[in-house]
C-alpha cells in the first residue's frame, strides 16, 4: 500500500519544489523501516544534477492511508556535491589578511600560552621581562614556536630552495645576516642585503643566495666588440700665439738693445724718426744716420 503512493508522494514533491517542472520522472522506493517508504524523484532544476526528490510516507498499524513524515531534496549517488565545510581557522592561508580585516580572537590558540606576570621579585620579573621579553598576556608556546621553525625551514627561504641550492655560501657566513634572539636564533636569522631577493626576510642559516658577501666572480671579456676610434676631420682646434719674450732689463726705451746673432755683444742703435725701431742682425746694412 505504501509503494504505491506514488501520486502522493508526488504531490509532495510539486509543493516543496519551486517549479513543478523541476519534479523528473519516479525513480525508485526505499524501504526505510517497517511500515517506512521513501519515493524518489529526479530533479530537473538548474545546478542539482544527479539529486533526487525524496517525499518518505508511512502508516499506523492496521491502517489503510498513507501519511507523509518528510519530504526534502537529497543527494543522490552521482550528484554533484560542494566541498565538505571547513572551519575559518582551517580555511585561513597566508595572504588572506588584507588591509582593515580582523581576525577573532582565540582564547584557546594552542599556539600561545600565557606570559609573564609580575611577580614583586626584582631579580625573576628582571630576567624575564628585560631578558626574555616576556611582559606580554600571551607569548609564543612551544608548540606555536616549533611549527613556525617548520613552516620557515621547509618554506622557500629554507636550505632546500632552488636559489640556496645554486649558492656557493651559507648565510650564516655572510655579513648581512642579522641573527635572532631565543631558540629561533640558533636556525635563523634576518637578511639585511638590499640586493638580496630575501632581504628583510627571516631565513635559515644554511640558506644562500647569490648575494653573499664573500663570494665573487671571475672576471670575463665582454661579449661586445670593442667599437673602431672615431676621428673628427672637421674640427678646427684653436691654439694660442705664444706670448712675445720679455725685453732685457738692461735696454730702455730710448735706447733699446740688439742682439746679432755669431756676436758676442750688442751694438746700441738709436731712435731715428725716419725709421722705425728694428732688430739689425749681420747680415743687414748698415742704418743710416
């Protein structure tokens, strides 16, 4: 009696879908329990493929009509299925913190655990809040700390990187390493190499790069030709006039000095005011007076 409600069970199936077009042919009964059955539908609606209208009636004992329990749309064995639902502080991946987002706090985050509180001794709350930096609510536990040690040592600044691999030096020979304090700073250490691609990143000790600070290169020829000397034929460069010699101190202006040249002394001449004041060698004649 209950398989063959399917009229029903179709009913059902009509009312609770949106469009009455969505309801597909009868695909079966399960038999739920005793005096259970469940009549399933093919749904036809966009985006639901492979699911299935379930409309499950049932009656008393010794009775004569089929009541309906349920009805609902269910997946079937091929239906097309949206991932299994994760937790926010599961799905969270690095970068997914953008500028003004928040996260919720976390009272239970076993990656912290309580800091320190002051204690009135002056030589522990100086240990641990000057020293150890401890004077905060919560501080990193052990946990906490071993999984971010993980997360950087197997990460891309880790020993095991294509760019640590081609390197010739470790970082912790190079100058621009600048190491941690704590348990983190025996592994790690801060790169301070602007021309580093990790500068300003925590890397591990035996992690490289081609920016060490010890490290060289053999010099090589340059694969360019060296160009042909250009010469200019068109410019004119201009060079001074020597400047003339500067008289003998001994000659005056009314009776200036000649040198004859093979002579070994200088003969005076003077002034004429037919001829002008010039240099008599030996092989010019004599002025005339």
């Amino acid at each position: 009696m209950l398989g063959s409600a399917v009229d029903l069970a179709r009913e059902v199936a009509v009312e609770i879908a949106s469009d009455a077009s969505d309801v597909g042919e009868h695909l079966g009964v399960v038999v739920e329990g005793e005096r259970l059955v469940s009549h399933r539908f093919a749904c036809l609606a966009r985006g639901y493929r492979g699911w299935e209208w379930t409309v499950t009636v049932a009656r008393v004992p010794r009775g004569r009509t089929a009541t309906v329990c349920e009805a609902e749309l269910l997946p079937g064995p091929d239906a097309i299925l949206g991932q299994p639902w994760v937790p926010w502080s599961q799905r969270l991946r690095p970068g997914d913190i953008g500028p003004g987002d928040v996260l919720p706090f976390r009272a239970d985050d076993p990656r912290l655990e309580p800091g320190w509180t002051p204690s009135g001794d002056p030589e522990l709350d100086e240990v641990a809040i000057d020293e150890l930096a401890l004077a905060r609510v919560r501080v990193l536990s052990p946990q906490g700390r071993d999984e971010a040690a993980e997360r950087w040592y197997r990460g891309s600044r880790g020993p095991t990187s294509a760019g640590s691999l081609a390197s010739s030096g470790a970082c912790w020979s190079c100058g621009f390493l600048v190491p941690l304090q704590g348990a983190l700073g025996t592994v790690f250490g801060v790169c301070a190499n602007a021309w580093s691609p990790d500068d300003g990143k925590v890397v591990s000790l035996d992690h490289g790069c081609g920016a060490h600070s010890e490290t060289d290169v053999e010099p090589v020829a340059s694969d360019w030709p060296a160009p042909d000397p250009l010469i200019d034929e068109m410019r004119v460069e201009l060079v001074p006039a020597a400047a003339p010699p500067e008289a003998d101190e001994a000659a005056t202006p009314d009776e200036p000095q000649v040198v004859v040249e093979g002579a070994d002394a200088t003969e005076p001449v003077p002034d004429h005011p037919d001829q002008p004041d010039q240099p008599v060698t030996a092989d010019q004649p004599e002025l005339e007076r």
